[in-house]
C-alpha cells in the first residue's frame, strides 16, 4: 500500500469518526496531503536513524555495514521516486 493510500484512508477513518463534520473535497484532499508528507517525513527519519546504527553497531565489519547503507540508500531512492510520482 503506498503512503498516499494510507493517507487518503486515514482521512476517511477521521471522517467516520467524526461524521457530523463538513468537510469539503478541497479539504480532504489538504489533510491527506498533510497525512502524507508526514509519513514521508517519519520513513526518512526513520531511515536515516537505521542507517546511523548499522554503522555505529558494525564498526569492525565495515564493509557489511557500507553494503547495508547502499541498500538503504537505494532503497530511500525508489521511495523518494514513488512518492514523487504521487504528485
């Protein structure tokens, strides 16, 4: 499921919850936007904090640790891709 599904379900479920509040197609589509960056936000951190411990806790096998930042790091990118072809 990609972060803009999720977004677009997550301002669905607080529609639910919260049924007696109007909100316009606009405003849906700005508070997905919102839910998305956020999540897109929490994946790089979250990448970035992964990448600093593999290399911290790796320190004698550098070279496991340089291998598992490069499939980070490519990984990153093929997430960096598919969120902008959301756009």
């Amino acid at each position: 499921m990609s972060l803009k599904q999720l977004a677009d379900e997550t301002v669905a479920k607080l529609q639910k919850a919260f049924p007696n509040t109007d909100v316009s197609e606009e405003d849906r589509q700005k508070i997905s936007r919102i839910i998305e960056q956020t999540l897109i936000k929490t994946v790089e951190q979250t990448a970035h904090a992964h990448k600093k411990a593999t290399v911290i806790c790796c320190g004698p096998e550098a070279d496991m640790a340089h291998k598992i930042s490069e499939e980070v790091k490519r990984a990153n990118v093929a997430l960096t891709a598919n969120l902008s072809a959301l756009r």
